[in-house]
C-alpha cells in the first residue's frame, strides 16, 4: 500500500471557515468515488495564538495523506485552487494513539505539522539519520505527544511541487499540551535547556529559514 500526501493552501480572501469547507467537501468525494484503502486530513481549523514560542504561519494549509494501491496521482488534488505539492512518501509511527472516535469527527487535541527540507551542507544519509535517530527520540522524550506520524518525502508528483523532504504531524491529546511551553517543554527548570537542545538539533539537519510550522486539526474521513 502506497501513501501519498497532497498539500493545499488557501486562496485569496478565503477565510477559515470556507477553506475547510472547501477541503472537507473535495476530501468527502474523493473517499466516495475513488474508494482508497484509507485518506485524511490536517488542516489550518482555526488561527494560531497571536503569541506563541513555536512560530506558527498565519497561512491556510491542509495535508491531505490517501492510503492506495495504485500509483496514479490524484489529479483532483494537483488541480485544487492553492495547490502547494503532492509526494509519495514513507510513512513511520514511532509513537500511535488507539483512534477510537468516529471518521468525520475531529481528533482529540491538536496537532503540530510541520514542512521541512534537508540542510543544504549535508549529505542526504546524514539528514535522515540525524532526523530518525536524534530528532525523533528527543522529539518524544521533551513533548508529551500521543502520535508521531513521521513521513520522508521519497518522489514529489508534480514538476511544481515544493521540495520538502520530510513532514511530520505531531499529536497531543490536548490543546494546552501544545500552546502552554510548560506543558510542550516542561516545567521552569527544564524549559530553557530543553528549548535549546531542540533549535541546536533541529538546525543540525533542517534548513531552518524554509521550514513551516502550523497548528492544525486532525480528520479522518476514511480509516485504513
């Protein structure tokens, strides 16, 4: 089974309310038409705090993620208004919550996604591994997630698409375990340090400057 992820951005003057609108509607129909073995989406629900340590984009954006066989691209999603880049991906779950909610509804809590690319001064081997092998077991040591859906960008599906290497949708089981840093770092003592470890590492293997963070909401609409 193959995974493949679709982003979509907003448009001008569309606000939140008529983006999710827009995308729920496209995703519905394609679970009812094109019947694949699972599809999902984390979307931009809402604006992020106005004040927040993690630095959050302002821009409408879904991860639409279709579990399939075949490998047609979804020319549904790559013709969508505000489409941003389609990949075939490796899919890893280091850490999986036990979904036990009904498909259409909202995961509980929220949801960090991020975009990434590989640091331009290193080898490619290097930047998985430094991901893989430092980034995640910090990643699950200092936050309190409850899901971690790590997936490597293997193929982009389109010439346009943009050249992210890596997207991650990291999970917590409530929203101030995201938005309070005593709650997503620590407590007082370890905020700081802990702060530090994770910018020095993640500088080590992302190109900084590009990458993307957005708070996001969770929908499955079709189970694998």
């Amino acid at each position: 089974m193959l995974k493949e992820i679709y982003l979509i951005q907003g448009v001008q003057d569309e606000d939140y309310n008529g983006f999710n609108s827009r995308i729920s509607g496209m995703v519905e129909f394609l679970a009812e038409t094109l019947k694949p073995r699972g599809i999902k989406y984390t979307i931009t629900a809402k604006a992020p705090p106005a004040v927040s340590i993690i630095p959050f984009s302002k821009k409408l954006i879904t991860a639409v993620s279709v579990y399939k066989q075949d490998t047609n691209p979804i020319s549904n999603l790559i013709d969508a208004d505000g489409f941003y880049g389609a990949y075939r991906v490796t899919e890893a779950l280091p850490v999986m919550y036990s979904k036990d909610w009904t498909d259409g509804t909202p995961t509980p809590g929220a949801c960090l996604l991020t975009l990434f690319s590989k640091k331009k001064t290193i080898e490619y081997k290097t930047f998985i591994d430094r991901w893989h092998n430092n980034h995640t077991p910090l990643s699950l040591r200092y936050h309190p997630l409850w899901n971690y859906n790590r997936n490597v960008a293997n193929e982009r599906l389109t010439a346009d698409s943009i050249p992210f290497d890596g997207i991650v949708e990291e999970q917590v089981r409530k929203s101030s375990d995201l938005l309070n840093p005593f709650k997503f770092f620590g407590n007082p003592l370890l905020i700081i340090p802990r702060m530090v470890h994770v910018y020095v590492d993640t500088k080590s293997f992302i190109d900084y400057p590009t990458m993307e963070t957005y708070l996001t909401t969770e929908y499955h609409v079709l189970s694998k």
